[in-house]
C-alpha cells in the first residue's frame, strides 16, 4: 500500500494524543493484528527500521509507536466518536497478549 494514504492531507504536523500504553515491546505481531481489522487502512512496516505504525481505522487517524518497553496507541483526531477511538485498541489487546506478552526476567513464571 501506498505510505501516502497515512499522509497528512493540509500539510500541519499532527498533534498525537494518547489512548492507551500497552506492556508489549514488538510492533511486528502490531502490524499483523492492525492489518486483521476490518475497517483499518494501514500503510507499510518494516520491523527492522520502523518504531511506529500508522493506520486510518473507520476515518479517523492513528498510531501505534514504540516507546521503549512498550508501545503506545495514540490518535492525532481526539474529536473522533468515542467508540471508534477504542475500537482498535479493544480489538488489539486480545490477541496481541496471546503472542505478545512477556514475563520479565526477574518474574518467577
């Protein structure tokens, strides 16, 4: 897919707000579940040099970015309807735990 459809249309740099930290390290198994939802357009990733993704979910925009020890879902469109805001992330949290989450090292599994 074309990276230009998760461009910014009139140009302005986009004011990211976040929804939610989430306690996984790997944006790969990310990508995969994002690209599962229905409604979602998201561009391309390369897990070797990518620290975010950027995806349009039902209209409106967002971005699932590594921030150290865990990635961040964030929107640059806050007046979007509460519903589509959490949509996403209540789609991505199942699955993502199944693959994802790890016990540290210093945690007696």
């Amino acid at each position: 897919m074309d990276t230009t459809l998760i461009s910014n249309a009139n140009g302005q740099p986009d004011v990211w707000v976040v929804l939610a930290e989430l306690p996984f390290s790997d944006l790969e198994p990310v990508h995969e579940e994002i690209r599962k939802l229905r409604h979602a357009l998201c561009g391309s990733f390369d897990p070797a040099t990518a620290d975010a993704i950027s995806f349009y979910y039902r209209g409106c925009k967002f971005r699932a970015a590594k921030r150290g020890d865990h990635i961040d879902i964030l929107t640059s469109d806050p007046d979007c309807p509460p519903d589509i805001l959490f949509e996403p992330l209540a789609k991505l949290i199942s699955p993502l735990s199944r693959c994802s989450l790890s016990v540290p090292n210093d945690v007696p599994s």
